[in-house]
C-alpha cells in the first residue's frame, strides 16, 4: 500500500511526477553540461537526484559514480572541502561495497587518504575520505581526485543548498577555479533553495561565477496529477478527494508537497466517517496537525526577537505581500522601514521567508498557519 512519505529523501514511486523535471536533468547530465536546479525547500528537488536522475545514470554508466554533497550550513574553505569528500566516500562505499573493491578504485587518489570510520552526517561506519592540504588548496586536491575519479568511471556531481557557500569569504572565486578545471564532460549539478543568494552568485554581473551552468527551476506539481497521487493513498483508508478540494489544499500549503504530505496524514486521522475530503475536514486535519506540532513552533519562535515575531506574524496574515515596505505593512508591524529591511535580509538568508513571483511569504506554511490562528 502507497503511503504519504515525509522527513526524508523520496523513494522513485513517492515522487508525484516531476517527469518532465526529471528528463530535462537528466539530458542534461548525460550531455556534460552543467545545471543550476533550484526551488523551496521540501518541493523534491533532492529527492529528484537522488532516486531518478543519479539511477538512471548509473543504467545508462555501468561504471559511473554518483556524488551528492550538501553544502549546508558551511562556514570556511575547510568545511566545503570535508563536506565534498564525505560525499565521494559515500558514493564509492555505494558503488564499491567490500573492502577489496574500494582498496582497487581508492588506491589510484592523488592525495586523498581513505579509511573506514564513523561517518560524521549518517552516523553509520564507512568510507571516509581525509586530506592534509586546506583552505584553497585542500579544495582544488578534492576536485583533482574527482577528475580522476571521472576519468576511469565517469562521474556525475550533485551540490545540494549551494547558495551557502556565498557566506564563506573567497569561496566562490575557489569554487569557479575548481570548476573551471574540470573536464568538460563531467557534469555538475548545483542545487539551491534560496533563490536570492542563487541570483547574486550566478546572475549579478562580475561574480566569480556569473553565467555558469544552465537554469532548472522545480515547478509546482499539476493539480490533477496531485490528485491522482493523494487519492492512491487515501483510498484505502476509504476515502478520496476531488479536484477542488485538492487545489485548495495546494494553495494552502504553498504547491510545497512535504507540508501536502503532513496534511494528508492528519487527514487519515480525523476522517471519521467521511468518505470524501471537503475543506472543512481539511480545515480539521490542519487544526489537528497544528496541535500536534505547537511546542515544536513555541521552541522554535524563541529564536526570534519580538520584532522578528511581530515582522512574521503581520506577513502570515497577508502572504504573499509584496510591500512590506509600505505604509500597512509597517503599520501592523510598529517597525520602521530601516528595521523591516534588516529583518528582511537576515530571514531570507535564513530561509524563514522567500520571495515568489507575487511577493514574500513564509518559506513554511504550517509556520504560517500556525502564526496565523495563535498569534493574532
């Protein structure tokens, strides 16, 4: 029985489409080139690499070896460096499950010295990579064994939220060297859920690495194709939902499928004898889902100021706004224009709002719901 999968990577059949998303990464990767695929955060994008797109390269590459790094978070050249050979451990330790076969391939690296360890992200014992060289250097050793990695197996290389590595002074000037070095054949895959900070690394004139790569952003999902997937697994709990109710659902949840997903969990919960959703059961199962989650949201509020809080609370009565300068906004909010701005930058970096075609909202919108009916 399909179920509705959450807090983790998507299995190839609990991916709801995306085909088309697919298909273009893929042609992509298998003509070299390099792609910039970015979107919200928890809209599938990583699911997308790793359970369709890096598969059907290793079918099409008997030899070829699959690297996902996720450079979240990172603070220094150090960092980005570890971070990338975590990555090329686990991808070898995949491709390579015993010892013997890992000593065959690892034994050819320049400089990078293999051993089995704790693996720091997965907590799990395995192929852990270490190099002497740091900062500048320590990065350029790690995209030499790549190259040579990509030379004898052919490669493929995936850096999940990128758009982290603007906040590491001279990273993007090491990183555009790093890539420029490579073959031309090896294609890279940069992924990024801050589409503000993906603009100033990529498009502003005269950044280390403007114009690189070519643009894939993740599209909403198509209603009736979503419909299609909620009903396959609500069904067998006896009941379904309509093609209205399931664009309503979507629009508030932001077309974002994780806090879709959370939803239709509540709502196998609360359907009682229902047996077909309407938006008053979704209403519901979101009020119900709210309470499970409220000390998770109360915890998490505590980070921010009370001009943070109040910024935040005035945006989720009103999303999407797109003047959160203006005399309203600034109005709801006892914030002055100067102190909207500030909190602005500081939330988008952090990912806590984004901004979309129509104007910001909150980046989660079960935060938003939650804010919007406790904290009038």
């Amino acid at each position: 029985m399909k179920e509705f999968v959450v807090d983790r990577i998507l299995n190839r059949d609990d991916i709801c489409n995306l085909k088309k998303t697919a298909n273009t990464l893929l042609a992509g990767v298998l003509a070299g080139r390099n792609q910039v695929f970015y979107g919200r955060r928890n809209t599938g994008k990583t699911s997308l690499i790793r359970s369709v797109v890096f598969p059907e390269y290793r079918k099409k590459h008997k030899a070829g070896i699959t690297i996902f790094a996720d450079l979240i978070g990172v603070r220094s050249l150090d960092d980005i460096s570890q971070r990338i050979m975590l990555g090329i451990g686990q991808a070898l330790a995949e491709k390579f499950p015993t010892q013997s076969k890992i000593k065959t391939i690892v034994k050819g690296l320049l400089n990078l010295q293999p051993k089995i360890a704790l693996d720091p992200q997965t907590g799990e014992i395995g192929l852990v990579l270490s190099s002497k060289a740091t900062g500048t250097s320590g990065l350029q050793e790690v995209f030499k064994e790549i190259s040579y990695l990509h030379k004898n197996s052919g490669v493929v290389v995936a850096f999940d939220e990128f758009q982290d590595v603007a906040l590491v002074e001279g990273a993007e000037a090491s990183l555009r060297s790093c890539l420029q070095e490579v073959a031309k054949s090896l294609p890279v895959i940069v992924l990024g859920s801050k589409k503000h900070m993906l603009s100033q690394i990529f498009a502003a004139p005269g950044a280390p690495l403007a114009n690189w790569g070519v643009d894939i952003e993740i599209p909403d999902i198509e209603t009736s194709e979503y419909r299609e997937y909620i009903n396959e697994r609500l069904q067998p709990h006896g009941i379904t939902i309509g093609l209205d109710e399931t664009l309503w659902l979507q629009q508030k949840m932001r077309f974002i499928p994780e806090a879709i997903n959370m939803t239709c969990i509540s709502l196998i919960d609360v359907k009682g004898d229902h047996t077909r959703v309407t938006r008053e059961l979704i209403a519901v199962a979101l009020q119900n889902l709210l309470d499970t989650r409220r000390s998770r949201f109360e915890e998490y509020l505590l980070h921010f100021s009370n001009a943070e809080i109040s910024f935040l609370r005035t945006l989720a009565h009103g999303e999407p706004n797109n003047k959160l300068t203006g005399v309203e906004f600034l109005r709801n909010t006892r914030l002055s224009s100067g102190g909207v701005i500030k909190i602005i930058k500081k939330l988008e970096n952090a990912a806590v709002i984004y901004r979309g075609y129509a104007g910001y909202f909150l980046s989660d919108p079960l935060l938003a719901e939650y804010l919007f009916r406790y904290k009038s």
